[in-house]
C-alpha cells in the first residue's frame, strides 16, 4: 500500500456470523483529497467507517488510517482523526466553551493547548458572543460550524463526516461545503458520507458501495461519462439497481 495515502485498505471484510456486512472492499484516498462514501441503508458504509475509525476490528484484510494499521492500532488511529455525525456531534445541554473543552480533552490535548486552541476558533467562527450560550439555543447552522469545528481542534490528519448535512437547508449546506473546502486546502483528508447526491459532486473521488460491495469508484466527471448520466443521482440509481439489501 502506497504511504502516500492516508487511508488504504485491502480486501477489508467484516462477518457477524454468517452475514458479510463489508465484503473485501479495497481502495485508497490520497492526503487532502475529498472522498465521498456513497451507498443505500444496509450497503454496509457504516460497518466499513466504523472499521476505519478503529471502533470495529476487520473480520479479514488489512488496510491504514493516518499511518496506523487497522487491525493492531485501532487506539493510535483514535487519536490522529476526527469524527462528526448528524446525531451525536455535539452536547445541547453543555455551552459552546464547555463542548469545546470537552472535545479537546478526549482528543487528549493540553490545558495549554485547548485554551489557544478555543481563542483560535472563536475568533475564525465569530463566535466570541456565543462563549456561554447553551448549544441547544443557537441556530442550526452555527451549531454545524462549531460541530466541525470541535472535530477537527486537534488537527487530525483524516477526519470522517458521517451524514453531517443531514435535516438542514440547501444554503447551510453549501456553507458548510466551504468549511470542507478550508480543511482540504491545508492538507487535511475528508471521508464524508451523504444521502444527498448533489452533494457527492463537491468530492474529488466517490465510490457506491452495494450489498457490502463496493461497485462503483472514481471521480464525479467519470462515471457520469462511464455511466452516461447527467447527474451523480442518475449513476447512483443505475449502480445500486439490482441491490438486495437497503431500502
């Protein structure tokens, strides 16, 4: 596998029981790329994220995330990315400040450490005023901001949204995007999932996985050329129409 990767991973399988969740699935994602991980529910995207993110052991394969091997340093891993979903991001009942310390803290950064880096981020979110505001009064688009945010405090090399746009408006979205674009910029990786396949256009790689397989993978351009589609909607439904499982 090429070190120049930040995450490759080698026929990655993941069995519970006689269920194949993941079905050796091999691909790369090169620093600072965004690669879009596209599949229906039961695809088996999640079981494979979880698997990247050191939080599942692989049943067979092998693979790296951030230079740490995913069967034997699962905690190494832990430490060098970070992890944003729709539903668990942040808490709504501590305020701004507090959910910044606390992130920083699991990520296992200094007192030192977290104070500069909580000064940095108000100042770059303008969110100086919000120091003390629960996070469940703030709008939904500031509280996305600083959920992306507390992710990515500790400068991780690779950091997984799963689902991060998900029940907000079109504008926000696009806002958002640009947060995605910063990271990339300054060489962070980002392994995003999304139901929203315009979205997927915004990657510079995606790949579909169907029933635990992965089926389709390369930039948006090329297979809407391989596939003759006009959107990456129009190639996913052509990929994923004979699957077994999901909806």
């Amino acid at each position: 596998m090429d070190k120049g990767n930040a995450i490759s991973v080698r026929n990655l399988t993941k069995r519970f029981g006689s269920f194949t969740a993941v079905d050796h699935i091999s691909f790369d994602v090169a620093k600072g790329e965004i690669f879009g991980f596209l599949g229906a529910n039961g695809a088996g995207k999640t079981t494979a994220m979880r698997m990247l993110c050191g939080l599942s052991i692989p049943t067979e394969g092998d693979g790296s995330v951030a230079g740490c091997d995913i069967m034997t340093q699962a905690e190494s891993i832990k430490r060098r990315i970070g992890y944003m979903s729709q539903k668990f991001s942040l808490y709504s009942g501590l305020t701004v400040e507090e959910n910044i310390r606390l992130f920083s803290t699991i990520y296992g950064m200094t007192s030192k450490q977290i104070r500069e880096a909580s000064e940095r981020l108000f100042k770059e979110l303008g969110m100086q005023d919000m120091r003390r505001a629960y996070v469940k009064d703030i709008p939904v688009g500031w509280r996305q901001k600083l959920a992306f945010a507390v992710a990515t405090i500790h400068k991780p090399e690779v950091v997984f949204l799963d689902e991060p746009t998900g029940g907000v408006d079109p504008v926000t979205r696009r806002k958002f995007w640009e947060l995605i674009y910063k990271a990339s910029s300054e060489g962070m990786t980002v392994f995003v999932t999304t139901h929203y396949l315009d979205e997927a256009e915004y990657c510079n790689r995606i790949s579909i996985m169907v029933d635990g397989k992965l089926s389709a993978l390369d930039s948006p351009a090329a297979l809407k050329e391989k596939y003759h589609a006009a959107t990456i909607d129009e190639v996913f439904r052509i990929v994923a129409q004979n699957a077994q499982r999901g909806d």
